[in-house]
C-alpha cells in the first residue's frame, strides 16, 4: 500500500519546491528526504519497511520535477546555498522552527549537509547516502555531467535525456547499472525504477545539465567542521558513481561521523543491500535518543 502523504508545491522566490509530508502526531524530529540529481521526491519511501508508520517530508532538489527553476534564472544563480536555502524556506513553511533530521542520497547528501552547515538551528542529525562534498561524479553519471559541461555537448544530452525518459526500458536499464553489481541491478524492484522513471521524464533538461554542471566545481570539504550533529556516512563499496574513496574523505572531514560502508553495494545501495533498512532504523532510533537527551 502506497503511503499517503498530502503534496505542497511551494513558491520560494520563483523557484517551485515540491514538498511531499507525512507527519504522525509524534513530537521526535521528523526525517527530512533530499532525493538524487535526475530522481524525485518518490524514491523518500524506500529509507523504511513501513512508511506509512513514520513521520517524513521528501523536498525536491532545486530544478527539479514537479519542481521548477524560475524561468530565466541563469546558471551562476546555482551554489551550494541555493540548495540549502530553498529547503530551510520550504521547511519554515510546512514546520515552523521544528528541528529535523536531515537524510540525502547522492546530491541529495551533499544537500543534507549544505543545510546543516547554513542553518544549524533546523537540523538534529544527518544521513547522507552515498553523498559527497566534492561533485564530480563518475561512470554513466560522469559521462552525463562531461556533455554537460560543454556546450557542444548539451544537445546530445538533451537527445538522450529526452529518449531515456520516453522509452522505459531504456531508462530501466540505466538505472539499474547504478548498482554494485549486475546481480543487484537486476534485483531492484520493478516498482522502485517505475516511480523514478515517472518523474525523470518531466524533468527539463536544460535544469539537469545546468545542475550537473555547477555541482562539478563545487566542493565543501572545508566546511565540514562546521557539522556539529550526529552524521551518517553510508555508502556502497563499489558505487559507480561516488567512488568509495570520496565516501570515507567525506567521513574523515566531519568530526564524529559514523562510516557505514556496504562493501558490495553500488549507488543504489538502499535498495541493493538487504540489510540497510534495519541499519538506517537503529542508526535513526540512535540519532532521536540523542537529541531527545540534550534536550
């Protein structure tokens, strides 16, 4: 049974932010889901066995489906705060000051972190999976971000982008080679990459190569210290995309930081490893009791 979550579209300064909120009547922070650069607000439901049972809010990445950037906003307007402060305007508007625990995959864990370091009064812990400080990725996504990066190759991307999102076994094939092996990608189940492939093809193009494009020059290894909240590092073994050695300087960079690698796992590692599931819980269950005594 699909959770229900009640939809916000949210107006922030021209940009559009969907908001998708689940909120029990449970006065522990809220785990706040910040998806993957080409993903959606609908991957939030695989963090848990029952998400109908949990209190979360899935906020889209800046640019991104049912998401928008303004029209005409230009590529220099894209920065790590950018990412942080359309989340922390989102959240002012559907929680008021309550704290959260911020969790991101992939871009989404870079996000997760930009908003602990800005606004550290919002955020009670991180999760960041398979996340990065640096973004310059690897494999089929770096591939992609290379024809992003120049111009004569942005309308070959926007070709493939364009076929990839209207031709499903084409999009299904490139998602499961984000996993640690051929064996896991086959593995992921069929409804995970449906509720991916829906929103993928809505993306615009010319938002998923801006984006691409400025994360490459990004890098916010060197505020990392600023991050004084429980933080989760977890990442696959064998990502495709983050390679493993740019999961443990991230680790290494945050003081405190619990390293959880999954040594076989690739970028889609939440939903490859079997166990990651009861991981997140008790490391979640940890992180609440946390908060909860220093309060």
């Amino acid at each position: 049974m699909q959770p229900t979550a009640e939809r916000h579209l949210l107006d922030i300064d021209g940009h559009l932010v969907c908001a998708d909120v689940h909120l029990r009547d449970d006065p522990r922070p809220p785990v706040v889901f910040l998806h993957g650069v080409m993903a959606s607000v609908a991957v939030a439901r695989e963090l848990v066995d029952d998400p109908e049972a949990e209190s979360w809010i899935a906020v889209s990445l800046p640019g991104h489906h049912p998401g928008r950037f303004p029209p005409g906003m230009p590529q220099a307007a894209i920065d790590e705060a950018l990412f942080a402060d359309l989340v922390e305007a989102a959240l002012e508007r559907l929680v008021g000051g309550r704290s959260v625990i911020a969790v991101g995959w992939s871009t989404g864990g870079f996000a997760a972190l930009a908003l602990a370091i800005r606004h550290p009064r919002r955020v009670a812990a991180v999760a960041t999976l398979a996340g990065f400080a640096s973004g310059r990725f690897t494999g089929l996504i770096g591939w992609i971000q290379w024809f992003a990066l120049h111009r004569l190759g942005r309308p070959v991307l926007r070709t493939g982008l364009w076929l990839t999102g209207r031709v499903p076994l084409l999009h299904d094939a490139a998602t499961r080679l984000l996993a640690g092996t051929v064996a896991a990608g086959l593995a992921v189940p069929g409804p995970v990459i449906a509720r991916m492939r829906g929103d993928f093809a809505r993306h615009e193009p010319e938002a998923i190569y801006s984006m691409l494009a400025v994360l490459h020059g990004i890098d916010i290894t060197d505020r990392l210290g600023a991050v004084a909240v429980p933080v989760w590092v977890a990442g696959g073994g064998r990502d495709p995309i983050i390679p493993v050695a740019e999961t443990r300087r991230l680790a290494a960079s945050i003081p405190g930081a619990e390293l959880r690698l999954y040594d076989a796992g690739g970028h889609l590692f939440f939903c490859e490893w079997p166990g990651f599931r009861a991981d997140f819980a008790r490391w979640l269950a940890g992180a609440r009791r946390r908060v909860a005594a220093d309060r």
